[in-house]
C-alpha cells in the first residue's frame, strides 16, 4: 500500500484580513459568494496576497488539485493499492476516498472545496468521499495512520535517488510531498521521516515529484 500525503498545503478559505480588498471584493461578486466562503487562490486574489504572510506561497489549490488527480488516476489507485491524504498550512486534514471521482475542471473543483470547507464532508457524512478534519497537525495524522510503513519524505535535500530507486523494495510506504510552490516544510517532516529522497538535482513542480514518485511504486509492488 502507498499512502500519498501531500503535505502544508497552500490551501485555505480567504482570509478575513483580505475580504475588504478590491481584488477579493470584486472576485466574490462576480461569483456571489460572501469572501469567507471563497478559496484563496492566487490567480485572482495576487494583489491582495501581497499583505498576507507567507503571501508569495499561499493560494494554490491548483496544486491539490493536480495532485488529487494524478493519485486518483494511478493505476496503483485502480487496483487499491493508494491511500491519499492532503494536510493544509493550517493544519486541516482531508481524507479521501480512493473511488472519488474528482472533477477534471478547475473551477467545479474550486466550488468542491468550498462546500468540503463548509460542510467538512462531501456529498454526506454518510457517505464521505472527502472529509476534512479541523486541527489535525500532520505528525499527529501520521501517528494514527502509520503501522509499519517506511516514512519517505520528498525533498530537493534528502538523497540522491535515480528513477527506479525510491522504494528499494516491495512493501507499504508513506510518502509525503510538499504542496507548496517554494520555500520549504512548516511541519516538521524531517523529524517524521524515516528517509529524505530527492529524484533531481534542481526544483521540481509537485505533480511532476508525485507522477514519478507513484511510477516508481508501481515498479515494485
């Protein structure tokens, strides 16, 4: 089993610091929304974002999007092997059932989101296929889930790992991206880790990291 968590994701509702902002006012008009049930994303909310800290990172549920995609479309995921998980930059857990089908629009997942925000399970709490869990940090997430799997970390510092060499042999893992755009883990990954991998020498987009880390999976399972 490979669970996928990508984690400090750039995930979040608007903050009420930007909900004045011309940008943010006129992006949720035209949507007719109340701010404070909008996602931040910098795409439309770049200005705004100059006053937030953190603000050249955050806003990127492009990011959770790609990467939902790629697990849920894996072949490893379409023969039950894949678990996937997304921890937010406010410590917010999202579970996601492996049958989810995930809309392929931007937007239809933008408006998902927000109803996963505001009802914190969708489409029921009967029958989640995303569920969101409030105040969950990411070591305490992975201390609940883990039973024996090696704990890989993905990062540009860890070892030198060619393609073919992330998992050294068949078994359960837990690896865990960043979702973010650059900087580096506000959790504390490395303490959590069992491994550091990196797979090239420069910067990598996130969706390229998780594309390649579950090709590799399926190599060895």
């Amino acid at each position: 089993m490979l669970t996928l968590i990508l984690a400090d994701a750039e995930l979040e509702l608007i903050p009420q610091k930007l909900w004045g902002h011309p940008a943010v006012v006129a992006y949720t008009k035209r949507r007719k929304k109340k701010a404070k049930m909008c996602m931040l994303d910098a795409t439309y909310h770049h200005s705004a974002m100059k006053e937030l800290d953190d603000g050249g990172r955050r806003g990127r549920p492009d990011i959770v999007h790609m990467f939902m995609l790629l697990a849920l479309d894996s072949i490893a995921n379409q023969e039950g092997e894949v678990r996937v998980a997304v921890h937010t930059r406010n410590d917010e857990i999202i579970e996601v059932n492996p049958e989810t089908r995930l809309p392929k629009h931007y937007d239809r997942f933008i408006g998902l989101m927000e109803s996963l925000y505001d009802m914190e399970a969708v489409p029921s709490r009967k029958n989640p296929l995303l569920e969101l869990t409030y105040g969950y940090p990411l070591k305490e997430y992975i201390e609940d889930i883990r039973r024996d799997e090696e704990i890989i970390a993905m990062s540009p510092e860890g070892e030198k790992a060619k393609l073919g060499g992330i998992f050294r042999k068949k078994g359960d893992y837990i690896v865990i991206i960043g979702g973010f755009p650059e900087g580096d883990y506000r959790s504390p990954v490395y303490e959590i880790a069992d491994r550091k991998v990196s797979i090239y020498d420069g910067i990598l987009k996130v969706w390229t990291v998780t594309s390649e880390v579950i090709a590799d999976y399926e190599r060895v399972r």
